[in-house]
C-alpha cells in the first residue's frame, strides 16, 4: 500500500488486488507474532479481500505493531485475466515479479506509471487472442520487448530510461489480437 498519498485523499483512492494481498500478509505476520487471535485474523484477512479503498485497507492494520515490507518483499506472482471482459492495473498499486495478463476476447490496461516494483526487474507476460492489451510506462523506466504478434500486432519499443531504474521485460504473443506500449510521463 502507498504512503505517498495525502492523508486526506488517501481513503478515499481504490485499492488493488496486490494492496489487499500485501494487507493480507501482514495480518498473517500479526497472527503469527501474537498481536491477533484467529478469530480477528479470520475477520481481518475476509475484511481485507472486500475492501475497496485504501481507507477500509488502513483499518484492518492501524492498531497492529507491523513493520513495512521492503519492495522485494512485494508479491511473486499476479495474474490480470480478462475473458469476454476486461481488467486494469493502474494507480498506486505494486507490481509483481511476474505478472500474467490474458485478454481473450476483452481488453486489459497495465498502467506503471504510479506503480511500486517489488524487484528491479519484473516480467509481464502478454497473451491477447482476438483481444488487446494496454501497457503504458513512464520514460524514466527500462523496458525491453520479446513478444511477438501472429495475424495481429506486438509494439517493439524498448527504452533504456534512468540507471538504476526497474526493468520491465514484456513477453508473449497476440493472435489476432494486440499489445501495445506506450510512453507517458
């Protein structure tokens, strides 16, 4: 979850599937240090999969003795599916060292630019048939494609951005379908 935002509008911004795993885990570690019984635990962690803000987020934890995660300690692995439908990753949200997204007749949006990494290096892996998939990124990141398209269309922008600055690796194929990256600050 992001601290970055003011006190003031932070409650009120939507939460993503990674902040509600990493609330998750954190109420796993106050279980297992002894700071809740099962039974707050069990209440919590349900809590905590509904939320929808940042704010319902803030409540689950705000009375627990909890150290921050470092970025390393963020989540291994996303998936982003969308079938006849669609899904976004956009916001102040953590991006995985692996993310899965499949856009089958539907449309996904990957939007990096206010995202944290939890490795300097993160792979998206990008399946669209007859479908598209959206990935903006910031110039200030480093990016490298090794995805192809067959009857459709897979950008090849790769950008070296600032040293020091995550790598996004963007993998897979589009079958009659598209993946696009763009650039904007």
């Amino acid at each position: 979850m992001t601290d970055e935002l003011p006190d003031n509008h932070r409650a009120t911004v939507r939460a993503a599937d990674a902040d509600r795993a990493l609330v998750a885990k954190l109420l796993s570690d106050a279980l297992a240090d002894g700071q809740l019984s099962l039974s707050e635990y069990d209440a919590r962690t349900a809590a905590a999969y509904k939320a929808k803000t940042y704010g319902e987020l803030d409540v689950l934890t705000g009375d627990l003795a909890l150290t921050t995660p470092s970025p390393a300690d963020g989540p291994e692995n996303d998936r982003a599916i969308a079938i006849m439908s669609g899904f976004t990753r956009k916001g102040e949200w953590t991006v995985a060292r692996r993310v899965d997204a499949v856009a089958f007749w539907g449309g996904g949006e990957i939007d990096l630019r206010r995202a944290r990494f939890s490795a300097p290096e993160v792979t998206i892996n990008c399946i669209a048939i007859m479908g598209g998939i959206e990935i903006t990124v910031p110039s200030t990141i480093r990016v490298e494609v090794r995805g192809a398209g067959i009857m459709g269309g897979f950008d090849h922008l790769s950008q070296v951005g600032q040293p020091g600055a995550p790598l996004v690796v963007v993998t897979g194929f589009a079958f009659w379908g598209g993946v696009e990256i763009k650039v904007e600050d």
